[in-house]
C-alpha cells in the first residue's frame, strides 16, 4: 500500500514538474524599467519600439507604462508628479497602489543606463507568454476529434504569422551601405546593353519603362473578364522561363496544370486552343507542336494548380521555390482567389487587404518580383464612351489597399472588345491590347501596344506578329531565339537542376 502510495505521489510530481510552469516573467525589470523612465525623459524614445502595455506583466505596471506612454505622446514631462496625475485622470491610481507605489519604483533605480537591454528581456518574456498561449490553443484544439487538421493547419500559421508580424522591429541602416548598393545597380544595368536591371518580361518597350520586373516589386496586372490578364500573365512566363531561362513559378488558382499547360502549347507552338481540346491538328500542325515542344521541356518553370490558396500556403511554398529552385519571379493567377486563413476580418474587403499586403511582404522578404492577376470592378462597363472603357485605379476590386500596396499597377484593356477600332491617334487598334501603366512608382506611366493572339493566348511584340515557316527539320523557328533590332541578347542555355513542369 506504501510502495503504491509512493508511486502516485511521484506520477503527481512528474505532471506538476511538466505543466505547472511559471509565466515567463520578469517583474523586478518592470520595476527597474518603470522607474527609469520617470527619471530620464529622454529613456522612453529609447525602448518606445520594444515595449507596449501589454508586454508587461504585472496588470498595475501594464496602468502605469500606459500613463507614461500618454505623457509622452502628449509631449508632456515624465516624472513622479505627473504619472500620478495621468493615473488619476485614468481612474488607476487607487488600482495601482497609490502615489507611494509610484516613488518606490522612482526611488529604485539612480540611471537609465541599462533600459535598453531590460526592455530586451521584457519583450523576450512577452513573446513567450503569447507563444505559450499560441501552443495551449492549437493543442486544444488538436485534442478535439471533430477539428479539420487542414484548417487548424492554416489557422495555425497565421497566428504565427501575425504573432511574428506584431513584434518585428525594423533596424536603421546608415547610408553609406545603400549608396554603394545602388550604384553598383546603376552600373550593373550601365553594362547591360537593353538598360535592364530587372528580370525581362520579353515585350521590349514595356522593358524599356521598367527596366525590366524589379527586384521586391509587388506587380499587380489587372483586368476585365475577357481582356487576356491570363494569356498576358502566361506569355510572360513563357518569354521569362522558356526564352531566358529564369526560374518561374506560377501559381494558378482558376485552372488545373494540364489546363494551364495546354493553354502554353498553344502560345508556343502558335496552334488554336480548340484543336488541343480536340486533337484535329493538321499535320503541319502535328510538325509544329513536335518541334517546339523542345522548348517547353526542361524550362525553369514551376505550376502549382493549389485552389483557394492561402497567402500562408503560398508564402511556404515560395519560400521552398527560391531555396530549392532558385526561383526568380513569382505569378499569381489571381489575387481575389486567394483568402488568408487563420485570421478573422470583419468584410472580403479587409481579407484582400492582408493578402496585398502579405504580398507585399513576401516580395520584399524573397527579394523577387510577384506578379499578382487581379480583377477589376464592373464600373468600366458602366461608364459611356471610349474614354470611360479605359480602366482606372479606382476600379480595383475589393480593396483599395491593392493600389497602395503595388509598386506597379498594369491594366491590360482591348479597346476591340469594346468596338472601338482606333486611338486618339488614329492608330489601327484591331488585334491590339493596351497595356497600360496606371502606376509604376519607380518611373513613368505610359501605355504600350501590343499584339493580342487570342486563339493562341498569346500577346507579341508588334515586330514579331508572323508564324514562322515550317523549316525541313521540323523546328520552327522565332525572331525570339535569335538576336534582335532593339539589342535583346537569345537567351543562355538551361541550367542545370531543373525539372520539366
């Protein structure tokens, strides 16, 4: 009975050694912390990004750090006499021990000199109260049977997520390193005879705007139903992965791979979509798709067919992309089929706003360009005349965030589909699509006119609207593979590693 006793008290130490943990806390540095900033008015500048009321853990300090952060907004002064008055005002004096608690931890501490490093500890104690919480709500909700593992999954990453977003701190960097950096990109692009600094999209005078898909540029290419916003997206692709050889990963939220895939044959190989559908190919047709389907094997280019993706999906699998396959431009087909998982919102509107802005991050984060497909509201439709077909910022859809967010706002309109056959110029506008910079925060606006193929999905450069004879070998060759007018180089062989999508 005693041996049995002795074994359930030691089974009863074991779980309390296990789960009854303190809080991470560190009360005294709240003291130190709090007491500092009553006797050096300029201490709170220094610890202002770090520390929150909610980071304290003491609930009375919590009162008190509010009061001083009042005080300091207010560009009042910080001392015994005033933090007593702005808890009064507050109704907290009472709560948090009167006007004499406030001297003894004035009287605490002779200097401020260590506040940064204690308001490094304090926010190090924080992060793992709310880790804490995090980890005790998802294994709750793990241990119930009727919980989607997939969902919790999703939910999951972006608590994470927002946690991690909540307590970054951006560091300054001095000038001098920038300087440097942006000159050596100057003279980068000084050697470069097309004047690219960024990854080409192959359309030389949409090149010549942008220099080429910059570096943590969020591009947002928007649309109506119809326009081509998805054969413009893949012709980029294919200019991008199959003639220059850059890794890409597009991302298709609308169609499945085999979809996507046959709708790129098509571009290539300059064959109707509808006779892939169906098989009733000529045989020249036959001889141009065995010829070009060269080019499509062994490209650096990466689908994934994931529908309603999550911004947390993606930003894993883009993360693992530029890691493993060194992927240098990612595309989204399109925003608004995304959603963000694993936060609330009251509105679709304030959703598609943390997904630009994710985004954005990510772009930022991966150092890459994201091109991301986004539809346009009906107010095109409504609007009279040739001028009111023309897109407009404003009819971004869902979120004006989206316009915030890009670095580069592109439209991609067919004044054709609209019957109107000629610009203000009284350029021919048949078989055309504007594509049209409404925003581009590193340089100018402006439109370009190119060529729209839309049994082959296919947009061109003017100078290259021509199917190119089938030559004896069976290889039909382009004005793409070869130099060309404007100084575009052909594109460097395949490296190695990569497989074929």
């Amino acid at each position: 009975m005693a041996e049995r006793k002795t074994k359930s008290t030691k089974r009863v130490q074991q779980v309390d050694n296990t789960y009854g943990h303190m809080q991470p806390q560190a009360v005294e540095i709240e003291k130190v912390v709090l007491g500092a900033l009553m006797i050096d008015n300029d201490a709170f500048t220094v610890v202002s990004e770090t520390l929150r009321p909610e980071t304290f853990y003491e609930p009375r300090h919590q009162k008190i750090y509010q009061a001083i952060q009042t005080l300091n907004m207010e560009e009042r002064p910080v001392d015994i006499m005033t933090v007593v008055e702005q808890l009064k005002k507050d109704n907290n004096l009472e709560s948090i021990g009167g006007a004499v608690y406030i001297a003894e931890l004035s009287s605490r501490v002779a200097t401020s000199a260590h506040i940064e490093f204690h308001a490094h500890v304090l926010a190090q104690k924080y992060l793992a109260r709310q880790l804490i919480t995090f980890a005790g709500t998802i294994g709750g909700e793990a241990l119930d049977e009727s919980t989607d593992i997939d969902s919790l999954m999703e939910r999951a990453e972006g608590m994470l997520f927002e946690l991690s977003q909540k307590n970054v701190k951006q560091e300054y960097t001095q000038i001098d390193p920038v300087v440097d950096q942006a000159v050596r990109i100057i003279t980068d692009a000084a050697k470069n005879k097309g004047g690219l600094t960024g990854i080409p999209s192959g359309f030389h005078k949409l090149d010549s705007i942008t220099s080429g898909w910059q570096p943590s540029d969020l591009v947002i290419i928007a649309g109506r139903p119809a326009m081509g916003k998805t054969s413009f997206a893949l012709s980029i692709a294919k200019n991008t992965a199959v003639d220059y050889r850059v890794p890409t990963a597009f991302f298709s939220l609308e169609m499945n791979n085999v979809q996507l895939i046959n709708r790129l044959i098509s571009n290539v190989c300059e064959i109707e979509g509808s006779k892939i559908l169906s098989g009733n190919l000529s045989d020249e047709e036959w001889s141009r798709l065995d010829g070009n389907l060269s080019k499509l094997k062994g490209a650096p280019l990466f689908v994934d067919e994931t529908p309603s993706l999550s911004i947390f999906e993606l930003r894993t699998k883009a993360r693992r992309l530029v890691r493993e396959k060194d992927v240098k431009l990612i595309m989204i087909d399109y925003l608004q089929l995304m959603n963000a998982n694993g936060m609330h919102y009251g509105n679709r509107q304030e959703e598609v706003s943390t997904i630009s802005r994710s985004l954005k991050g990510l772009a930022k984060e991966l150092n890459i360009p994201i091109l991301a497909l986004s539809q346009l509201s009906r107010n095109v439709e409504q609007r009279e005349g040739p001028e009111g077909k023309r897109p407009q910022l404003s009819d971004l859809r869902e979120s004006g965030a989206i316009e915030q967010d890009a670095d580069m706002v592109i439209f991609v309109h067919r004044p054709e589909y609209y019957r109107i056959y000629e610009d203000e110029n009284k350029n021919d506008l048949r078989g055309m699509a504007q594509i049209i910079i409404a925003k581009h925060r590193k340089g100018r606006t402006d439109d370009v006119l190119l060529n729209f193929k839309g049994q082959y999905t296919r947009f061109a450069n003017p100078e290259d609207s021509y199917i190119a004879p089938l030559p004896t070998d069976g290889i039909i060759q382009s004005k793409l593979n070869t130099a060309d007018t404007n100084g575009m180089m052909p594109p460097p062989p395949s490296p190695d590693g990569y497989t074929p999508f």
